[in-house]
C-alpha cells in the first residue's frame, strides 16, 4: 500500500538483467508467528553490454524485515548498502560474487496470498507473478533463471516439507524441529518457486513415460479430502501422456507433485514439479462435485502439467510476455479436453465463454493487446486477453499451418528454446521457419487490441457458375489505439447445396475442386474470393469451430438460419445458426418490449427445438448446447445500450414459451433421461445428465405441479451432484417458497462440513434473479461460513451478484454497484488482487443508459477517492474513468 502515485512500467524499456544468479540457496525457517528466511545468491556479472565499471546491485524486496545482509561473507553495516520500500541496493567489488540475506516475514498476516502464507494451517506461496520479493531480496524477474536448492525447517506439527525438484537430504534439529532439503536439477525464475508445509496426507500413483522411466505421481491435501483426488490424479496420467502423444514432450523430474489450498487467489500454479492448486480444481467427488467441477479440475490439471514445457522449460522473458506460455497452454488445453470430451461441444462451451467475457474486455477501457505495450501492476493482466484470445491467437496458427506444420513449429520451439526466457516473436519465428511462412502480418494479432469485424457479402452469377465471397474488416479503437491495420483472419468454410450436402471448392483458376472444406486466410482490409462450377445458388457455412475470434456478419435470412441450424454438416456452426436466430429474434422482441407492446414467438425458433427434442439420433450434450438460449451476459454484450431488465424479462418469456409449447416433447425425453441409472462419470452419461437439467429447467418454466414435484423429486433420490445441484437451481430460481427453503435448508446441513460444496451453496443463491437480490446477498454475508478472507467465498456471494445477477446488480436506484464497491474498499487493503478482480463489472459502464452510467461512474470515482489504494485498484479505476 503506497501514497504515491504507482508508476507505469513499458514494454518499449526492456533491459537485459546487469547480473545473473547461477545458484541459489534457500532456507526457510519456519515459526508459528513469523518465519526466517537465509538466502545465498551466487551471482555473476552479465558480461553482455557490459562496460568498465560494475554497475550497482538492485535487488527487489517488498514488505520484508531485513535482519542481515553479506557481500562475499562480509556483513555489511547501515551505510554499505541502501533500502528503500521496493529495492535493495548492494555495490558488488568483483564481477563474480555471493550475495546472503536473511530476512523476517509474517506468513500468518500476509492476506494478500502472495509470498509466503499461511492457509488454515499450512504453510504455501504463490510466487508468480512477483510474489518472491515478498520472501526475499531478489533479482525478481522471469528472465533470471536459477537452480534452487532449499532446505524448509519446522516443528514436527508440519510433518510435510515441500519444495521444487528432488528431495535430497533430511533430518532431525533438537526441539521436535525436523527438515527436508530439495534440489531442483532446472534452472528457472522466481516465479516458479514453490514451499508448502503441513500435516497433510498423500496420494500416490506412478507414470512410465515414453522413454520408459517411472514418475512418482503424489497429490497432497488435508486428510478429510483423501477421497476426492482420484479425478485428479487420473487427469493427471492422462494429461503426461497425451502431451507424449500430440507434443512429444516428456516429463523431466523423477517426482510431480500436486498440493490443493483452500485459499488461493486463482485457479492453481505450475511451480516446477511442486504444482499448488485452489482445492476447488484438485477435489472431484460425483457427491460433491457437479460435471463442470469434474471438467475443470480435468483442464486445469491438463493446464499446470503443460506449462512443464509451456511456460517452465521454455519461460517468458518479460511479463509483457505472459500470453507466450498462457496462450499456448491454454490451447494446449483446449485441444486436451476437446481429445477426452466432445470436441464440439467443447469447442461450444469455450466459444460462448469467449464471446461473452473477452469480446466484452476488448471493448472495454481495460481493453489490451495479447502482448500489452504497457502495464502498472502486473497481476492485473492475468486476463481473459492474454489467456483466451492467446489461446485463439495460437489456435489460427494452427488452422493456417496445419496439424503437421504446427507441430514442425512446436518442436522447433521447444528445442531451439529449451532453457530459455523467450518472447512471443520468438515463438512465431520457430513457427515461420520450420514452415517457410511469413507470418508478419499475423503477428498484428499480439499487439492490436479489440474484436477485429468481418462484414461479408456475396454474389452468385448464375451465367458462370461462380459464386464470390467479399469479406471486409475492420477493427475499433481501442484505448491508445485509434487505427489498426488489417490481420490474417483464417475462415474455415464450407458451400452448402439445398439439402445441406457440402459442394466440391473449386476457386476461380483451379483445374479441378479440391475438397469440401477450406480455410481462406483474409488478410486485406477487402478481399474477394470466387467459387466456381457451382450450377446452384449454394449457401455458404462461415467461419467453422470460431475459426478466428472475429464479429462476423452475413446477410442470412432468418429462414437460411433455420435451415443452417438443422443441416449444417458442421456441428459448430449448426449451434451457431440457431444461437443467431434466437439473438436476433431476442433483440427484436427486446424492441418490442420496450415499446410496450406485446410479445409474440416467431414460430421458427420453436420448430428448431423441436426438430433438436423430436431426434433421439442427436448426440444429448449437442442437443442441451442448442436448447440454451444466448446468454444474458452475451447479449449485454452485443447490446449498443444495454437494458438489461428487457434483456431478462424478454429471455425469461421466451423460454417460458418454449417450454409451455414443447413441454408434451419435453416431458417424455427427461422421464427417459431420469432413468435413475447408477451415476457414471463418462462422458455420455455426463451429455445425458446435461440434458436432462436443460430440460427440467424448461419444464419448471411451467410452473406446473408436476414440474416442481419432478424437480423435488429429483433434488431428494439424486445420486449425484450435478442433478441434485441442478434441481437446487430450479428450485431457488422459482416461486415454489416451501419447497426452495426446504432445499435451501438441506443442502446446508448436509454439506456444511464442506467448504467448495457450501460455495455452490452461496452462488446459486447470489445469482438468483428473482426481486431482492442485494438483500439476500447481504444476508449471506452475515453467514458463519462466509469469509472475507476466502477468495472462492468472495467469488461465490460478491462475485456470483455482480456478473450472474444483471438485473439485480444493475438495479436502478444504483445499491448494487454502492455495494460493490463498498465490499472492493473494505477487501482492498486486505487482498488487492482479488479486489482489482472484483471490479470488472463497474467498469463496464459504458454498456449502460445515461442514468446507470453516472451511478456506476459515481462508484468507481469513490473508490478512487480512497486514501491507500492498492496499484492494482487503482489501475483498474483509473484506467475505467479515463
Ligand atoms: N500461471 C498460473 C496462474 C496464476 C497467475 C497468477 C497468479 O498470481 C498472481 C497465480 C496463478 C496459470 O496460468 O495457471
Ligand atoms: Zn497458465
């Protein structure tokens, strides 16, 4: 916490370090109220660039007692060096030298969950992005890499002591004190350090990798989750081989480990070999954990272990590299869970997220390239930007140079690299040459922010047989960027025939057509592609899978929507007709709304779904992805003014509509579902489970007796999470009071020894759109097992309220967004990364009407006029009232 204003640190500066650390050696002490930490840092002088004299040794340090520091093992007095609030500055005398410091810290105090500590009672860190240099002095950078060696002492009440790499010593002190030494054989930066000490118990399992060597799996947690890391421990052998399959990358240390914390400001982190999770992406129990939890403990799992050479063996230079090892895992793991799900409604889920979140974040004041030129804290950047549309970014890559060149691009990478801290060009270049590409102008994708548009047109000259596609881009400003040039926009496509059959691709000076599909790589600001022997009008299918995280635009007549949405041979693109017809009959009911006049369903929409609920051929996870209607946030999204009042009330009658029209095809599909079959975690069951809680969902609409009795039902005899949960939902979204109490009361009771349980408790609750939702959030504030010092509490009431609640949190009289911000000012001094989290709703004002937009400014400039703020607060508000 700081007075002055926080500084804006560029890209454009990036200097290479003046010194390296070749070795360094760690040794915490740990105590019930304080800990010691001893470091020796063999140092060397960067002979690159270097001039006569040795330039000063800066080391970084915040919040950190100094007891002693030693130049080459002579203690240095007061005057031998400088402290100041952030930095430690030594004068070395030789070019090679050793470095001692012990500092004190406080892990017990340290709420702000970086650094070292303490979670109930264990001991961990999160050191990414600059969370060292709350241990520690320290050249606190990703680009010095160092082999660590770390010796953890503490009583014998902590009977675990972790850190990276190999444990190569241990022993006994007087006192009942005990410790372990570990040895980590790979250089790498502070941010991939990693301590964890408690009274844990351990799983254990073994992977043979492809060269044939044994890895000792382990998975530590608190003994009462014992039974709830099989998913995990399974998610992680498969992830180890998968990554051998498709990567060819193998695993280098003798021992992975998995440790889950209940407090923890994100989803979890790839320390080297000592991975540390949130316990919400490590625990899966079918009793405890709906098929959403199962996925993301899968992906997340997926996504730590692949950063082992995304990220870890191959490390970002500078943070305004981050995308370099986040974009590419994340699509590592998107490519992961597509292989083990359905890739389809994989893709599905990961689109509407996308389209939802980040296109909302590009058109917002804290929009940013993939590679952002300039940031004031760091953590602030951990974005869906750098993550999802990185991800995006690397999956073009994929579709331009194939299966084939990509991995020829991957390989490349990771073997020129290995050992390196690198930046995303360099990663592209790997790309280029073992293609023989030119991606220049591809790489405009990582420094120019917003959602590029992609307008197209079309012409069928019935005399040639040709038919052209013109496609036009175009990309909004964006904060610091008024122009932008056009970017390589690969849209997959294919041409349909009246029957939905795909038509042979011929371009315009081909001999002959070759295949069905193609991906036409868009590169001009226009440019015109033209078809030709086609003897029919054929329609086009655009832009297959979300082929390039674009807006597009095609004159489709709601009738060619209809016919896309039941015959498009490609999966992605039927979801995605039917999802553009039922946005562009909401947004015309919305119109009608407002005017005041009444509401009536084009006929089709409802066709659609029967046509989905009337074929037992389709696959039911398909067919769940297409009965949900475009959800509120998406069409907030796509709102110039957002109401969201009209977009709820309007979203909520259609759905009662389709459900009051279809309910006679709705109900015998969930009683077929509803079979009470064993509960099995595959990913068929899981499509049926999907299904039948869309349906229940449709039928509660009903408000029939038989709807709430099935629903009650349902919620009583359930043998799993997913359909007991779903059911809560249902019941807390009606008016059945009886029986939503009953539920209500229940679920607490039995689940109220289970922390992630009860966070499903609370957010179903916070998110309920009925009326007077702030004062049932404020409510559960006051419960016994809400914490403000709990991330995934404050994620599952504050969090739930503000982005899954429009209607209550956009309430007119503006006590949604007072409350907001009084919970980030009161959170702020205590955990200023997740307060800065907290505030992305509030700065999204300009989707708004006049009136809302003066109360949610009116918020975010009261929280700006607080004395203290936290940088991360302060540049989140600071750049949303710009
Ligand atoms: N690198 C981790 C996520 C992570 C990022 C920042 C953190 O603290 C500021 C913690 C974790 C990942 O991508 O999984
Ligand atoms: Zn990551």
């Amino acid at each position: 916490m700081r007075t002055e204003q926080p500084k804006t640190i560029y890209l454009k500066d990036y200097q290479a370090p003046e010194y390296w650390i070749d070795e360094t050696h760690l040794t915490f002490e740990l105590f019930e109220d304080h800990a010691l930490v001893h470091s020796r840092l063999n140092m060397r002088r960067n002979e690159q660039g270097a001039g006569q004299s040795l330039p000063p040794l800066v080391l970084d340090g915040q919040l950190l007692e100094l007891v002693s520091v030693a130049l080459d093992e002579q203690l240095l007095q007061a005057g031998d060096y400088q402290l100041d609030e952030d930095t430690l500055t030594l004068q070395p005398a030789a070019a090679a030298f050793v470095v001692a410091v012990t500092t004190r810290i406080e892990p017990q105090h340290n709420t702000a969950l970086e650094g070292l500590y303490q979670s109930g009672k264990m001991f961990c860190t999160q050191c990414e992005a600059e969370g060292f240099r709350k241990i520690t002095y320290y050249l606190d950078r990703p680009d010095v890499m160092s082999r660590f060696t770390t010796t953890v002492i503490a009583s014998r009440d902590y009977p675990i002591l972790l850190s990276n790499g190999n444990p190569v010593a241990n022993g006994e002190e007087k006192g009942g004190r005990h410790w372990v030494t570990w040895e980590d054989p790979f250089p790498k930066p502070a941010y991939l350090f990693a301590l964890v000490a408690g009274d844990l118990c351990l799983i254990q399992d073994s992977f043979t990798t492809m060269s044939g060597r044994e890895i000792d799996l382990r998975i530590y947690v608190e003994p009462e989750n014992r039974e709830q890391c099989g998913h995990a421990m399974d998610s992680l052998k498969r992830s180890m081989r998968w990554d051998e399959e498709v990567y060819g990358r193998e695993y280098d240390l003798d021992i992975f480990m998995i440790v889950a914390v209940n407090d923890f400001n994100m989803g979890a982190m790839e320390n080297k070999g000592l991975n540390i999770f949130n316990s919400s992406c490590v625990l899966a129990h079918p009793d405890t954990a709906t098929d959403l939890a199962f996925q993301r403990v899968e992906a997340v799992v997926a996504h730590e272990y692949f950063h082992n050479w995304s990220g870890n063996r191959v490390t970002c230079r500078d943070w305004f590299q981050l995308s370099l090892k986040e974009g590419f895992t994340v699509f590592r793991d998107s490519q992961f869970s597509a292989d083990m799900n359905s890739p389809t409604v994989s893709r599905i889920e990961h689109v509407g997220f996308l389209r939802a979140n980040q296109f909302a974040e590009d058109a917002g004041p804290m929009a940013h390239p993939v590679r952002p030129d300039s940031f004031i804290e760091i953590s602030n950047f951990y974005t869906l930007t750098v993550y999802e549309k990185g991800a995006e970014v690397v999956r073009m890559l994929h579709t331009l140079l194939g299966e084939q060149g990509f991995r020829q691009g991957s390989d490349l990478y990771f073997e020129r690299h290995d050992g390196q801290a690198v930046t995303c060009d360099d990663f592209i270049k790997a790309m280029e040459d073992a293609n023989g590409a030119d991606l220049g102008q591809f790489k405009r994708w990582y420094s120019q922010a917003g959602t590029p548009r992609l307008a197209v047109e079309s012409r069928y000259d019935a005399a040639k047989g040709t038919f052209s596609l013109l496609f036009r881009q175009s990309c909004p400003p964006t904060p610091g960027q008024s122009e932008k040039l056009p970017q390589v926009i690969p849209v997959r496509m294919a041409l349909l025939d009246r029957e939905g059959k795909e038509l042979p691709l011929q371009f315009e000076g081909e001999a002959a057509p070759v295949g069905t599909e193609r991906v036409l790589a868009v590169a001009g600001a226009e440019q015109v592609f033209t078809f030709t022997g086609l003897t029919e009008e054929p329609l086009p299918s655009l832009l297959r899978g979300f082929s390039a995280p674009v807006k597009m635009s095609y004159p489709y007549s709601r009738d060619d929507r209809v016919f896309l949405a039941k015959n498009d041979p490609d999966g992605f693109n039927r979801w995605e007709a039917g999802q553009a017809l039922a946005l562009e009959m909401l947004q015309g009911m919305i119109g009608i709304h407002q005017a005041g006049r009444p509401l009536l369903l084009d006929q089709r929409l409802r066709d659609v779904f029967y046509a989905l609920l009337t074929d037992r051929e389709l696959d039911p996870a398909m067919v769940a992805e297409m009965l949900r209607l475009p959800s509120e946030a998406y069409m907030v999204e796509v709102s110039e003014v957002a109401d969201v009042d009209a977009i709820h009330q309007v979203r909520e009658w259609v759905r009662g509509e389709l459900a009051n029209t279809l309910a006679d095809v709705m109900w015998p599909l969930y009683r077929d579902l509803d079979d009470g079959a064993a509960y099995s975690p595959d990913a068929g069951s899981m499509a049926r489970r999907s299904l039948k809680n869309t349906l229940l969902s449709y039928l509660m609409l009903t408000g029939s007796q038989d709807a709430v009795d099935a629903c009650v039902r349902q919620y009583v005899e359930a043998n799993n999470m997913t359909d007991r949960q779903a059911a809560l939902v249902c019941l807390v979204n009606s008016d059945f009071e009886k029986q939503k109490q009953a539920a209500l009361a229940d679920f607490a009771e039995r689940w109220k020894d289970y922390p992630l349980v009860m966070d499903q408790w609370f957010s179903v609750q916070a998110a309920c759109a009925l009326p007077g939702g702030l004062v049932r959030v404020e409510k559960l504030l006051e419960h016994p097992a809400f914490s403000m010092r709990n991330p995934n509490k404050i994620r599952a009431v504050i969090g739930a309220f503000a982005n899954q609640n429009l209607v209550n949190f956009h309430a007119a009289d503006g006590a949604g967004y007072r409350f907001l911000a009084e919970r980030i000012l009161q959170l702020d001094p205590l955990n200023p990364q997740v307060a800065a989290r907290l505030l992305t709703p509030l700065t999204r004002w300009r989707k708004y009407d006049a009136a809302r937009q003066e109360l949610m400014k009116a918020e975010l400039a009261r929280i700006m006029a607080a004395s203290s703020l936290s940088p991360d607060v302060y540049e989140v508000v600071s750049k949303s009232l710009a």
